[in-house]
C-alpha cells in the first residue's frame, strides 16, 4: 500500500543504509517498492521507500534493474525545464509543474554493493529529482507557488499565519 499525505512520514528526511551492514535490509526495501510499482493502478516512472512506509534513502525508477541507495547528484545542467508532475502519494488529479535540470549525474550504491555513476536526462533525469524529493522530505506540492505561501505565511508582515494580526 503506497503511503499518502498528509502522513507525516512522507515529510521526513530519510537515513543512510548502513552499507555493507544494511544491504539485506535494502534489497528487501527494493523489491517492496519494485512489487507496489507493478502492482499500482497508476503508472508509476519511480517509488521511494518512504512511500511504502520505510525511512531509508533508497528508490527504484522504472526501467532500471538495480535499486539507487543513498543517491546523490553530482552534477547538475544549468539548463533547465518546467513539466508537470504527478505524485503516486497525492491524489491523481494534483498536478505540479516543477522546474528542475534536464540532466544530472548521480551516484548511488546497488542492491549488490557496487557504486554506480551515471548521467541522466530527460525523463529519467526528472524521475530521479523527484524521488530524491521524497527521500529528502519534499513532495511536489512544495513547489506550488500558493503551498509555499500558505507555510511561509503572512506577506504583509512577515509573520507565520498563527502569529499574523493584519
């Protein structure tokens, strides 16, 4: 079952596996996220553990074999695109757009144990953000401009909305 918010698990940063220790605890987080994207009713291009209960930085994307654990992006394209995106954490007609980088290179550790680097772009490279997001906390409503209002509060005075006396 794929969390979804407001749990507040989705809204944690994630910890570390403990490689090598925690690989047997990893590849069990990968198949459950590898068995909820097959089996979700909505396409999914990538599932992130917190989004199946687990507090680890692991993720898998469609179309690729191996699990990213701990990813991080390297490097990033200045140039930059606006899409929409949907989130299997949200209800299906919530759609973001969201300006990120068309390609990145990254590194992440497999199910296996082996560092992988690699560059990605397009699609592939907008999945891995957005499942970076979830490991950092982040989801896809936090880039809408009126969601970033409501949490920074009160334009006039600079206050959070409880403490606001415009």
């Amino acid at each position: 079952m794929i969390v979804q918010a407001p749990d507040p698990a989705l809204l944690q940063v994630c910890r570390k596996v403990d490689l090598p220790a925690g690989l047997a605890e990893a590849r069990d987080v990968a198949e459950d996220l590898r068995r909820e994207m097959r089996e979700s009713e909505r396409r999914a291009a990538g599932l992130a553990a917190p989004q199946i209960g687990s507090d680890l930085r692991i993720f898998c994307l469609a179309g690729h074999a191996h699990a990213f654990i701990n990813p991080t992006i390297i490097r990033a394209s200045r140039e930059r695109m606006t899409q929409v995106e949907g989130c299997l954490s949200l209800p299906e007609h919530v759609r973001i757009k969201v300006e990120r980088p068309i390609a990145v290179q990254i590194q992440a550790w497999t199910e296996r144990g082996s560092k992988r680097i690699l560059t990605l772009d397009g699609s592939k490279a907008r999945a891995f953000q957005h499942e970076l997001d979830h490991l950092n906390g982040i989801l896809i409503i936090n880039y809408d401009p009126r969601v970033a209002a409501a949490r920074d509060g009160c334009r006039t005075c600079h206050r959070p909305w409880d403490e606001c006396e415009c």
